[in-house]
C-alpha cells in the first residue's frame, strides 16, 4: 500500500521515499513518488539523490527508475535477522528441524538469488554447510524455484534469458523452457524441489511463507544428505512444512503483527 507523507521532517519523508520503493517490484520514478507523497518535485528529487548517493537507492539503467540499492538490501537483511526481531521466527524453525531431524532454514529472494537469513542445524555428523548470508541461485534451488514460479510471467522471461543458467550438477535444469515446465508444476502444488541440483549427494523441500498481500514474503526449507534422505523422503513433511510456514505468516506478514 502506498504511503503519503505529512511531515516536514526530511527524515521522515526519506523513510517515506524508501518505503514505496521497498514495496514496488519495479521501483517507481520521480513523478510517481511526487504523485504518491504529495511533495514538491524538487524536494523528493533531492532527498532521492542524496539516499541514491549513499547506496541506499539506486536506478535502474533503462527507465531510470528508483529501486532498491545494496546499503538497504544489507540494512533489510540485518534487521530481519537480527536476534530479538527472529526469535520467534527462529523457534519454529527450531521446533521444525528437531521434528524433521534435518536442517531447515529460510531464505529471501535477493536479485537473482535467494539468500540465506536464518538457519537451525540438525546434529547429524553430516552436513550441509550452507550457513546464513549464503547467496545460492534461483534455478538450482527449492526455494529459488518458488519465488520465480511466483514471479509475473515477463519478469521471470527477462530474468531467465539474461545470462545462460550455471550447470551446478548433471541434474541442474539449465534450459529456461524446461525449467518453466516445472516452474508452472511448482507454482500449482505450491512446493519447490532441489533433487541433487544445486549440490551432488543434497535433496531439498520449500514451502512459500506468504504476507497480507498474497505474494511470497520469504520461503520455509528443508535439506538433507542422499545418504539420509531421499527426495520422497522429504515429502512426508511437506505438511509440517506448511504448518510452520502458517505460524511464520502469522509472525511476521500479519498486517497488525508485521515487523
């Protein structure tokens, strides 16, 4: 939802800048902020240069539009795991692996990857070493296939074709039209797959963790070793999975409750 500003604090109608565009998926130009905020032009131009300056913001190189910069990307990732804002978020995952008897974690799409913000090991000697802050690609992964297979059909194009798909096993779907089969397969069940793409020998599940507004906020994983756990294997706990991603929304992408 869009927020107007009545401050005249330039604080404020900074954060207020950075906002709208942390909620616009294609970022917004200066005279849609101006439309949004209710501000003079050349107010909202200046305080986007300046938060464009410092990394906080930056333009994307067609349109030149405002869209998210790497300084609020790391400011974002560090709040949401900052230790008293995830502490629910970490319990469940907590109860989640020690039901499952595997590594779960979470993750948050960032660019053209998903990244790792929260994780709880299990205590098997073997293990997958994949700790947060771990940048992983979409393609290869459960959860990277579910935030493409959520994503609006051009966007996913665009994105897919814009550099060959890296090959990370014998198994990695490289091909963008055989990888939108699946995607079309993953978006209807509402589960995403890693079958030995990513890593040799690492099997994983994904659920999506959905906000107010019906768009995957963050998605809920399992992994584990072939050694242990088969593919099928995991599937047995796509329920548990579910009932900790429902808990997860209710935490943290409740409209009343949200961080």
């Amino acid at each position: 939802m869009s927020k107007t500003v009545s401050s005249s604090s330039t604080l404020l109608r900074g954060l207020a800048i950075l906002e709208n565009i942390a909620e616009a998926p294609r970022g917004l130009s200066t005279a849609e902020l101006v439309e949004i905020l209710g501000l003079p032009k050349p107010t909202v131009h200046r305080i986007a240069q300046q938060l464009e300056d410092e990394g906080y913001l930056q333009r994307t190189p067609t349109d030149r539009r405002f869209v998210v910069g790497h300084l609020l990307k790391k400011f974002s990732i560090n709040i949401i795991s900052n230790d008293t804002v995830g502490a629910p978020r970490h319990a469940i995952l907590e109860a989640l692996s020690e039901e499952i008897g595997e590594t779960c974690n979470c993750t948050m799409l960032d660019g053209n990857h998903t990244l790792y913000f929260d994780r709880v090991e299990c205590n098997w000697p073997i293990k997958v070493d994949l700790h947060p802050g771990s940048r992983l690609p979409l393609h290869a992964t459960a959860s990277g296939k579910l935030f493409l297979a959520h994503m609006k059909p051009q966007e996913r194009k665009r994105l897919l074709n814009a550099a060959p798909l890296s090959r990370n096993t014998v198994r990695t779907i490289v091909s963008p039209e055989l990888l939108e089969v699946e995607l079309k397969k993953i978006k209807e069940e509402g589960i995403g797959y890693d079958n030995e793409e990513l890593l040799d020998g690492m099997v994983a599940v994904a659920v999506p963790v959905f906000d107010s507004a019906n768009r995957v906020s963050f998605t809920l994983a399992v992994h584990a070793p072939t050694t242990r756990r088969k593919i099928e294997d995991l599937r047995q706990y796509i329920p548990s999975l579910r009932r900790a991603a429902t808990a997860l929304a209710a935490c943290y992408c409740d409209p009343e409750e949200s961080v």
